[in-house]
C-alpha cells in the first residue's frame, strides 16, 4: 500500500479509512468508517454521495448499505427524502465520464460556509465461498447454480469469438482501460487468485478515472472529494469488503489540491494474497515495477519546444489564448508534481491520473497541446509520430485530429508508471514566454 501522507498527520477517523485498505472488513464496519471520515474531512460541511458499481443483482445489499450508513447521514439536512445518491450501475461497475462533474453540480452546497463533501465509492465485486478446504474466489451460488462472479470480468478474460463478430461496447472500454499488458498478467495467473485480482485491479483504475476527472474540472466552490474504492465480496451471511484505495482531494477557486490518499497497484504482479486470522489480506509488493520501451527518450526535447513555442508566439490571437491557457495548467500541474516528487512512491502512485487530467484538459482547451503531448506518447513508434506531425499541420480542429485526441483516455491508462512520470516530465518543462 503506497499512501499519501503519514496517518500520524491526519485526522483519526481518515487515518482509520487509510489503515483499512488491503484487509477485508464486514460492509457495515467499513461504511461506519467512510462516513466517520468523511465528516471529518469537513465538519458542518453538505454532503452529497455518489456509488458506482455492477449492475449484479448480488450488489443490491451493498446498494442497501451505502445509501442507509453513509448517504443518508452526510446528506442530512441538505436532501430531502430518499434522493440522497448519484447513482451508476452498469456493467462490472465503470465511472462514466462526466459523472463527478454533475454530482458537483447536482449536490450543490446548501450551509452557510458554502463548504460541500461528497463521497465517491465505487465498487467492483468478486464471489467467495467457504467450503472445508477454505474461502476459494471467483464464483458463486446463484439460484441453485454456480457460476463466476462477477460475471462480466469472467467474461473480459476470455477470448471467445463472439467478441470478434459483436460489439460488446463494456467489453472496449475495459480492454482499453486494462491494456494487453495487464490482461495477459491476469490471464495467467493460478485460478485460486485470477477473479478477485481482476476485481481489485479494475476498482484501482476506476478510482484513478475519478481522480483525473476531479482534476480535470475543479470547481470555484470548497469541495472535499473523498474517492473510496473496494472489491465487494459476495457471500453467503452477509457481504464483506475489501478496501483497495481511498484519495481525497480538495478543490476550490478553481484548483484541486491531492490532500492525502493509499492505494494497492494495478499491476497485477504486484498483489500478494494470504489469509490472517480468518479475513482476507492483500499486499502490494513495492518493488514490482512496470516494464516497458521509454517512450520520452524518442522525441526530441527540442522538437517539442518548438511545437509549444510556436502555439504560444502564433499570429492568431484566439490561438495564443488558448496557448495561454494551456501553459496555465501546465504551470498548476508543476505545482502538484512538486507536491508529490517528495514522496516516490505516492509520485508512482499519482502520477498517471495526474497526466491523464492534465491531458484531458489540454484535449478540450487547446486541442494542439493534446496533439504534441501525444507525440510524447508515441515512444519508438515512428508512423504513428509522423501521421501526429500531419494531424498538427492540418490543424486541431480537423474531426480526424479530434478522434485521435479521443484515444489519450485508453493509452495513459494502459502506460505503467514509469513511462507516465517520463510523458509527464517532458511535458512540464515546457515553458512559454507568456507564462512563466
């Protein structure tokens, strides 16, 4: 587990939460915990709540859970009635783009302060079930019938032909966001261990999606967001819950600060599993690093230079506004690397959803910054560095340049986090006359 800052700095019911991830807890315990710290997050803050998960109908008791011990009591006083959860149920659990954007406005803050907590808990679910031999993972009792759960992971990890003649568009954006690297790691790992390493592999990477999306559009008002992240255990005797990561952050005047947070890894190599007394235990091993071509070496610091000096002295006045812009973000994403260098393994840690953020605001604000920063992206690939060349001769507006820019999401997420700290270093060196 890496975490942010020493549970020694933070307050008792957040370095409770800290302490919890990577050991299973009884569901009500572990709500009990997540609304305790957030109420001290900020105290006589309004509250709103949003839960992400699979559509299973074995998640209907965490569904149940999270609205009575923990939506219900942060939001009291501020909604009315049963109208207390931003709620996201589909396939395997995915957070939709957009989905903390509108929370943001929808629990907009009701107290004197202006100060609003909303808490994000997204949940991926694996079946497990005792028998003499122990807890074995993977599958479950459904009516009579054993089949795997969850489901739709069992089913990401095949490679049935179907998938080549219909579109299964879950399917695409779990492949995107896994990468062939991390699905291959899973696939080959012992059958004991393969579901539920999935499951928390895809609860890590959907809380980083929410990290990025918070930093992606920070609001004017104070708003802490505290994103917790588990594997729902489905069982019979109740449901427990293994926690895999929390990341709190706070936004307000238009920036986001990454308070603290603890997360296990994603890449799947790096869990370990062992049973200690009775509950379920998983460890990140530290050391494991990703393993891939460098990509920033193959691009020329200069030829970026010039790319960004270029945007930024252009004779087209909303061209140097944009570039403005841009060199704004870049200069608010060095402040929060600066931040997060001090620690190398919170740095691994933040580093990927901190460049997808700041890659998904260049992609909107100024669609040419998107295109050089995937020139970054594009390591030894010289075809695909060249057809980027074109897309920026032909300008940023063309639809094909947009698709392209569309493409970021699934490539930052599938790079390990070595080659994110070199994309994202490149980037910020970049400086421009018009912002220091």
């Amino acid at each position: 587990m890496t975490e942010l800052a020493a549970n020694a700095a933070l307050p008792a019911a957040l370095a409770e939460l800290h302490r919890q991830v990577g050991t299973e807890l009884a569901l009500d315990s572990y709500h009990g915990a997540l609304r305790r710290a957030a109420q001290s997050a900020a105290r006589g803050a309004a509250g709103g709540a949003v839960l992400v998960t699979c559509s299973d109908e074995f998640q209907g008791e965490l569904r149940s859970a999270f609205e009575r011990d923990v939506a219900r009591p942060i939001c009291s006083g501020s909604i009315v009635g049963p109208r207390s959860i931003l709620a996201l149920s589909n396939m395997a659990g995915r957070l939709e783009a957009g989905a903390l954007d509108l929370a943001q406005t929808n629990f907009a803050a009701r107290n004197a302060s202006g100060e609003r907590v909303i808490v994000v808990e997204i949940m991926a679910h694996c079946g497990a079930v005792l028998s003499r031999s122990g807890w074995s993972y993977g599958r479950i009792d459904r009516v009579g019938v054993t089949s795997p759960c969850c489901g739709v992971l069992a089913r990401l990890l095949e490679q049935d032909p179907e998938f080549e003649a219909v579109r299964h568009p879950w399917r695409e954006q779990l492949n995107d966001f896994f990468g062939p690297e991390r699905l291959a790691a899973l696939r080959g790992l012992d059958d004991a261990w393969r579901l539920l390493a999935t499951a928390v592999v895809h609860a890590v990477l959907q809380g980083e999606s929410g990290v990025a999306e918070v930093l992606r559009s920070p609001g004017e008002v104070s708003t802490h967001v505290l994103i917790a992240c588990g594997v729902v255990l489905n069982r019979s005797g109740g449901d427990s819950v293994l926690p895999v990561a929390i990341h709190h952050l706070h936004s307000r005047r238009g920036e986001v600060e990454l308070v603290h947070g603890a997360s296990l890894r994603s890449t799947p190599t790096a869990l370990r599993f062992e049973h200690l007394a009775g509950r379920l235990v998983v460890h990140s091993d530290e050391r494991t690093e990703s393993v891939s071509a460098p990509r920033a070496q193959s691009v020329q610091r200069d030829e970026l230079a010039a790319h960004v000096q270029a945007l930024s002295t252009s004779s087209d006045a909303l061209a140097r506004a944009r570039a403005k812009l841009a060199q704004e973000q870049l200069h608010s994403a060095r402040r929060q690397v600066e931040k997060l260098r001090a620690r190398p393994q919170v740095w691994r840690v933040y580093a990927r959803p901190v460049l997808r953020g700041l890659m998904q605001t260049l992609g909107v604000i100024a669609p040419e910054f998107g295109l050089v920063a995937m020139l970054v992206q594009s390591g030894h690939d010289a075809a695909r560095a060249q057809r980027l060349r074109k897309l920026l001769e032909r300008g940023p507006s063309s639809a094909e340049a947009r698709n392209t820019l569309q493409q970021i999401e699934a490539e930052i997420q599938q790079l390990g986090h070595r080659d994110a700290q070199e994309v994202l270093d490149l980037l910020l060196e970049q400086r421009s006359p018009l912002v220091g």
